[in-house]
C-alpha cells in the first residue's frame, strides 16, 4: 500500500511517518510537495473537509482519510449502541480518523479506505478450519484459546483469528478510542461490500489476530443467528483457522455454530461434564474432543495431541497423533 502524507503539522508528520515504518515496512509513504501527490497514493490528511472545493471534493474523497483533532466528528453507525439508525447508504463518503487514535486504528482506517478504492482485499483464505472451544466452567476458557491458536500457529502456520461468542469479551484489543470498529464492519457485511482484514483486526506478538473491540460486553454475543452465521462466513474468508470462543454461552445460536464447526473442543472439570451429544442433538456430526482441565502442563500437552490429531501431523518417530476423540 502507498500512503501520501498531506499534513501541516510538521511535527506529527515526521512522528506518524516513523511509526507507519515500525507498523510495516512494506507500506510506501510520500509527502505531498510541489507535485502534488501520486496517482496511486491513499491520502492521509489534516486538511478539514471544509477546506476543500467541492468538486474536488468529489474526486479525492474515496482515496482521502481526514484527520480530525476531535472525537465527535467520527461517523456513526446504525448497529453502535443508543445511535439512530441511517438509511443513507453515503454515511461513510468521508473517511475520518482521529488524530491521537493508537497506529493500528489509523492503519485500519487506511486499509479499508485502500481495499474500497482499489478493490483488493488482501486476498482470501479458500480453506478455513472453524474450531468451536466451550467451557464446563466460565473459569479461563480465553486462556485455553489462546493456547490453542499458539499452538495451532506454532504446528501449523498461517492466519488465525479468535472470536469470542460468549456474552463477556476477554479479549481487550480496542484502540482506546470511541469508533466502534465492529459497527463499522457489520455495515460493511450488510451492505455487501469486502473489507480487509486489518481493518477490523488488531494481531498481538504471537501472530493471533482479534477483533477491533474493547473487553467487557460482548456485541457478538447479541447477533441473530443470520448476522452471526454473516459475520463466520465473512471472517472466514480472510484467515485459516478461526478459533470461536464459546465459553459456557451455550445459548442456541452457538449451538449452531458448534454444529456448523469442523471441530469442537470442550474442557471439563471432574464436577462439570459436558453432554454434548445432548446439547447439539444425536443428528449432528461434528466432531468433538474432550479435555479434563487438571493443570497448564498436562492441558498443554494436551491441546498439542488435539492440534496434531485434527491437522494429521506426525510426531518426532513419525507416526501419527490420534487422541482420543468421539463424534457426536
């Protein structure tokens, strides 16, 4: 991606440009000079749109990004919480980012502003493997998906994203900022239109991507089962491996989801076994694995036997991994 700098604030330029190069060092920045700007350039800009004539307005609009010094300028969204809804389908022709937002969330506003102009997307994962993680107990069930995306990174490779589907997020990966990004992506699946994933997406040091959302509530957990089955689609077209966090939400449109899943993988306490034969019906032929939470080693080892066996990876003597499993 090219981006092309036309920003007054010398200061927060050269900053800006120096964390962009940290973020990633194939992205290609320019400064705006007496040329003009490069015909192939997203702009990034503190000029207000007010400023701007408005035909030519209308010409660089769709390949502009705003940056705006206020919170209250971001666009809202008709799925943000307490907001009205907008049957204007031109809410987002002015794309605005704010101005002291964390680097990934102005790189968001910038990729997705790119894939809408240029039409590419970052390309698509053709084969996804979905794997459902339910809990006997709420005790750290987020804990025990972030191992298995480690692990399944570490056996496997390639892109993973964990989605939590519980009614509480655990996963804290919000810009600090009041643009509800996950809005902004269900406007975007509704309305039809493809989306990179870093734009909606944060990946921590060990490769596992999140979606942009704050911790606490949960407004996946909120989705019919349409939206729901809309927004897996959608995400699993983007990465490898989608690892849903389930939790004990066990309400019916994740039980769809567990028996929509390639695999589903259950951790149970001596106290609280899982009948999941029961819950997903004796129709249904997912694939389940049970593991007896006892303590990190032996969970850990474990979840490797569970990444190796679904992935048909041989070990060191190479034969291959078969742990115990049962189909419901």
């Amino acid at each position: 991606m090219r981006i092309g700098l036309l920003i007054r604030d010398v200061e927060y330029r050269d900053a800006l440009i120096e964390m962009i190069s940290e973020f990633d060092k194939e992205i290609f920045v320019e400064i705006a000079g007496e040329q003009g700007m490069g015909k192939n350039c997203v702009i990034l800009t503190d000029v207000r749109p007010e400023e701007i004539k408005s035909d030519a307005l209308k010409r660089l609009r769709d390949r502009t990004v705003f940056i705006s010094c206020a919170k209250k300028d971001m666009v809202p969204s008709k799925y943000a919480d307490n907001e009205s809804n907008y049957e204007n389908d031109d809410i987002f022709s002015i794309h605005r980012v704010f101005k002291y937002s964390r680097i990934s969330s102005i790189m968001s506003e910038l990729s997705m502003v790119y894939c809408s102009w240029t039409g590419d997307s970052g390309g698509s994962s053709i084969l996804t493997r979905t794997i459902a993680v339910c809990s006997g107990s709420g005790s750290d069930c987020s804990e025990r998906c972030l191992s298995l995306a480690r692990q399944i990174i570490y056996r496997r490779g390639g892109s993973v994203l964990v989605l939590p589907l519980g009614f509480i997020n655990a996963y804290d990966h919000g810009d600090g900022s009041d643009c509800n990004y996950f809005a902004r992506l269900m406007y975007m699946l509704d309305a039809k239109r493809d989306f990179p994933p870093d734009a909606f997406t944060n990946t921590d040091s060990y490769g596992i991507s999140y979606l942009m959302m704050p911790s606490g509530r949960n407004p996946v957990a909120y989705l019919d089962a349409e939206d729901l089955a809309m927004l897996i689609r959608s995400l699993a077209a983007k990465f490898d491996t989608l690892v849903m966090d389930i939790g004990t939400g066990f309400r019916n449109e994740n039980l769809q989801v567990m028996r929509d899943a390639d695999n589903v993988l259950c951790f149970e306490t001596a106290r609280k076994l899982i009948d999941i034969e029961s819950l997903l019906g004796k129709d249904s032929r997912c694939i389940c694995t049970g593991i007896r939470i006892s303590g990190a080693d032996d969970e850990n080892l474990r979840i490797d036997d569970f990444v190796r066996d679904i992935y048909g990876i041989k070990n060191e003597e190479n034969t291959e991994i078969r742990y115990s499993k049962k189909v419901c």
